[in-house]
C-alpha cells in the first residue's frame, strides 16, 4: 500500500513541478529539490519493476498518471467559493517542500523494508 501511495505522489508532484517550470522562475534551490525528489521517483518506479508484478503496476501508473492531471487542471481552472478561490496553484506550490520530503520518506521506507527482510 506504501508504495502505490508513494507512486501517486509522484506523479502529483511531476505534473505540479510541471506546471511550476512553465509559469514561474526556476530558483536554484527549487531546481535541487526536483533532483533530489526526481531521484526519489526514479528509485519508487525502480522498486515498482523489481517487486511489483507488472500487471498490477502498468495499470496503476496509467491511473495515477490521470489523476494527478486531472488534479492540476482542476486547482489550474479554479475552484470558487462566493467568487473568491479556495485553492490557487501558487498556493499548491508552497507545498513543493512536503511533497518532496513525503516521497523521499516513503522511497526509503520501501527499500528499508525491502532490504531488512532479504
């Protein structure tokens, strides 16, 4: 369950980070946390091809891969209360930072795991 948690994340934070690369600046230190989380997704889908059977894991990126773009397209488009937005994409970008720090978390914690039982 960690890990399709973990799959969906990132792809959540690959399409915000997308989004944030066409409308804002890249800073630098912005530009180290999408390497550093770009490593962490790299290891998520490594993990998902050695341990996940195939027919469980292809579906689910299709599915997840969805629903973050739908997502985003949605907080892109707005959602209003009274006129007002409740939620703006440049305020899902303050989020970068937990995104990043969840993902990096539940990429160890699948390869702990996975290494501490072998």
């Amino acid at each position: 369950m960690l890990f399709y948690l973990a799959l969906f994340l990132a792809f959540l934070y690959f399409k915000i980070a997308r989004v944030h690369k066409k409308e804002e600046i890249l800073t630098r230190s912005i530009k180290l946390l999408h390497i550093l989380t770009g490593a962490a997704i790299a290891a998520i889908l490594v993990y998902g091809t050695l341990y996940i059977e195939w027919y469980f894991f292809v579906p689910f990126i299709f599915i997840f891969a969805t629903m973050a773009s739908l997502m985003v397209t949605t907080i892109q488009l707005g959602i209003f209360v009274d006129g007002k937005p409740l939620l703006g994409i440049s305020r899902v970008y303050t989020f970068f930072p937990l995104f990043s720090v969840s993902i990096l978390f539940f990429s160890s914690l699948l390869w702990i795991s996975k290494i501490s039982f072998i």
